[in-house]
C-alpha cells in the first residue's frame, strides 16, 4: 500500500469540530429509556419505541460532513437489560484534505471514536447509515465495546469509497477501522477478546484482488451474541445467512466467531450491501426469539430489504462462504 499519514491522536492537533454525545440507556417496566447529551454539530434526535423493546435514538450530524481536523466522540452505557438501537439521520460525508491546504498538504484526519459498554442481559444495534468518503479524504474510526458475559452487541458498517457517480475513487485517502470487542468474565473468569478487527484501505489496498479489487462498496456486520450457539443451531444460521445473498450484486461472505458472526461485503452497490445485513439482521433477531426489526423511521430508504428480489432468485456468482 502507499504511504499515508499517521493519523493523530485527539490531543495531539486541535483544530476542527470537537463534538460528542454521551448516553445512558435503562430498562424500567420492561421499557427502555435514555439519558443525555450532545454538543454541536452532534444533536440527538426523538426516540421511538420498537416492538422489540428496543430504543431507537436517530444522531444528527448538523455540519453536513466532516473535514480533515474533525472529531467526533460517542459514549454509550447500557443498563441490566435495556435494549437501545443507535442510527444516524443521513450518511456521512468525509471531504476531501489530502493536498488541500499549503499548511498541510499531507492531509488531515477526520476521526470518530465510540465506546460502548453493556451490562448484564443488554443489547445494543449500533446501525449508522451510509460513511461517504470523497477523493482524498482521510477518515479514522475506533470503536471499542464492552460486554457482559450474557450481552449481545450488533454492528453494520457501510463505506464508499469515492463518489461514484461522479466517477471519483479514494484517489490518495484511506479509510481505517479498528473495532476491538471484549468480554467480561463472569463466576471468577478472565475476560476474553471477543474480536479485534483492524482494517486500512488506501493505495494499492483499493485495486489488488486481496484488497477491494476496484470496487467501490465496502461492508462489515458483526455479531457478538450473548451465548454460545450450539454447533447445529449456528450452521443453520450461517446456511442461512449465504442463502440470503440470492439477487445481489457483489462479494459477500460470512463465518462465525467463537460467539457469534462476523459478514463481509465487497462489490458496487451500497444497497446490495445494506439489504444483505439487513437480512442477516432478521435472522438474528430471529434466531434470538425477538421481534423482527423494523427500519429505522430516520432512514430514507422506500425499500422493502427483507426478501431475496423476485427478479432474481440466483445465487451471486461472487458469493463465497
């Protein structure tokens, strides 16, 4: 891969937004609610109840997207539990800084950094919609979670690389992800990694077979499931993860994790992508007995994700276990 900046650490170059949100869910009555708050441009939006007894908390970003300097930092804790689904009200932007300004040609980061820590018995969807990168954009995120032995903690992540209807690539960005999840013993037991995922897509990362192949979609959904699946129960699961790629586009793979599942996308479509984890969302919900999800109302999507197209019924010839 080419070369790229170190990206800092907060403290290291102030400049730029500094906002934050910081939340606090709890289950009384078997309803969950939130506490909290947020400083410009982050703004929490209205709650809405699922029937699945989660809360649903939409984030606004109200700069319209962040330049090299900004950060963003969210904190959330999840009470014994509570149950709390957090999206964002539209995609992110990341704009271009790489050779933008005499200062600092180099480019500048743009970082997002969250932490979550869940309780007994709480469980959280973390469901931002789309991050948008424009050409030469330098984006950072770190994401750290926190579980209790019996909690269940849901990711998805889509990522463009490029405005690809205006025929731009990353050109000279990157994106990095690093998402390192941690398990809490219980009956006197250590705590255990659960996953640590560190991901870098820049240079020749962008076209090699190995990297995005010159695709411009890239996506992630994990899985940390609040126990152990049964070896017959989790092959099922993941039979029927594959099985729901039929009619899309792209790369898609799966497989499990000591406890639970982690997916892959790569291909040209960020909806192909998002109806596929929508889809593994369902059967998650499903293979935990809950109610089936329902999209979030901040999402602007008049789409029905939840079943294979009837246009198609063929399995991706991109698809891979």
């Amino acid at each position: 891969m080419s070369a790229t900046p170190a990206a800092p650490s907060p403290a290291a170059e102030p400049s730029g937004w500094q906002a934050g949100a910081t939340l606090r869910f709890s289950e009384r009555g078997g309803i969950t609610h939130h506490q909290g708050g947020a400083t410009a441009p982050l703004k929490l939006m209205r709650a809405f109840p699922q029937a699945s007894g989660h809360c649903e908390l939409p984030l606004l970003h109200t700069a319209g997207g962040l330049v090299g300097g900004d950060q963003l930092q969210l904190q959330a804790e999840l009470e014994r539990g509570s149950r709390a689904l957090i999206t964002s009200v539209a995609a992110q932007k990341v704009y271009g800084s790489v050779r933008r300004s005499r200062c600092h040609p180099q480019g500048r980061w743009a970082q997002q950094q969250l932490q979550f820590h869940l309780a007994e018995g709480s469980d959280l969807e973390w469901l931002p919609q789309e991050l948008v990168l424009y050409a030469d954009a330098l984006y950072q995120q770190d994401l750290e979670v926190t579980l209790a032995d019996n909690a269940s903690f849901l990711a998805m992540e889509v990522v463009r690389l490029g405005r690809t209807a205006a025929g731009e690539g990353l050109d000279a960005g990157c994106w990095r992800s690093s998402l390192h999840i941690r398990r809490e013993g219980s009956n006197g037991q250590p705590p255990r990694w659960e996953l640590v995922d560190r991901l870098q897509l820049n240079g020749d990362g962008l076209t090699g077979e190995h990297g995005m192949a010159g695709q411009p979609v890239f996506g992630s959904l994990v899985w940390a499931a609040p126990q152990p699946l049964g070896a017959e129960a989790l092959q099922q699961l993941l039979a029927e993860a594959r099985a729901a790629r039929s009619g899309l586009e792209g790369t898609m793979a799966c497989g499990a994790l000591e406890q639970g599942l982690v997916a892959r996308y790569r291909g040209p479509s960020s909806q192909a992508a998002r109806y596929w984890f929508c889809r593994l969302w369902a059967l998650i919900r499903q293979t935990r007995g809950q109610a089936p999800p329902q999209l979030p109302r901040v999402w602007p999507f008049q789409e029905d994700p939840w079943v294979p197209s009837k246009a198609s019924n063929r399995q991706d010839a991109n698809c891979s276990a």
